[in-house]
C-alpha cells in the first residue's frame, strides 16, 4: 500500500517528533520524506509501484512537501522538522520502521535496496 501522508499526519509528526504509530505498527513500513522536484524521488516514485507488488500490504508513505496545499506557509517548518529532528537534509529522506519501531534510514536506494530494507 502506497498512500501520501496527510497535513494531520504530518502536522503530529511535528509535534511528538516521531510519526504515530498507527502508521507504522505492523511488521514493516516506510516513510518517504521529499521534494518533488529531487531527480532521485522522480526515480524511486517510478518504482514504487513495482515494489508495492512485491511487498504487498507494507505500507509506504510519502509526502512531497514543496507542493502540498498546506505547506505554502508551512513547508519551511517542516523541512526543518525533518532535517534537525531527523538529522538528515537530504531527500528523499527514507525511514524504515520493524514492528512499530525505527529501524533504519536511507536517502535514494534502488528498487531492491529499498524492498531488502522493507522486507521483500
């Protein structure tokens, strides 16, 4: 399953400083943190689709945050929640969770990179 991350979502996330775990309980998942116009999300988003049928029911969650409605005012703030709550200012910005917990991180990976990282 590969859904964007809602203003909520990532508005809690801000807040607690970790995203809830609702959306990462379960064996596996990933959140893709990213600009739309990063040469290497256009590659990974080309993938996703492929890793989604080998991964099955794992979630994957991205947001774009240079282009969401909510983030005209905001998308500074949340680029500066990621980068020092995250301690990483690249993107794409990919955090893997195991059975609800972090677990690792990664910046541009390849399509096998990313379903080993995922568990496929």
């Amino acid at each position: 399953m590969i859904r964007k991350l809602t203003e909520a979502e990532c508005k809690a996330a801000m807040e607690k400083g970790e995203f809830d775990h609702s959306l990462v309980a379960g064996p596996a998942a990933a959140i893709i943190l990213t600009q739309s116009w990063c040469p290497q999300w256009v590659a990974m988003k080309t993938y996703l689709p492929k890793a989604e049928a080998a991964l099955g029911d794992l979630p994957v969650y991205y947001v774009e945050y240079d282009i969401e409605p909510w983030a005209s005012l905001e998308h500074e703030a949340f680029m500066t929640f990621k980068e020092n709550t995250f301690k990483n200012r690249e993107i794409p910005y990919v955090r893997y969770y195991r059975n609800g917990l972090f677990s690792r991180d990664s910046n541009y990976i390849s399509l096998d990179g990313f379903k080993s990282r995922l568990g496929g």
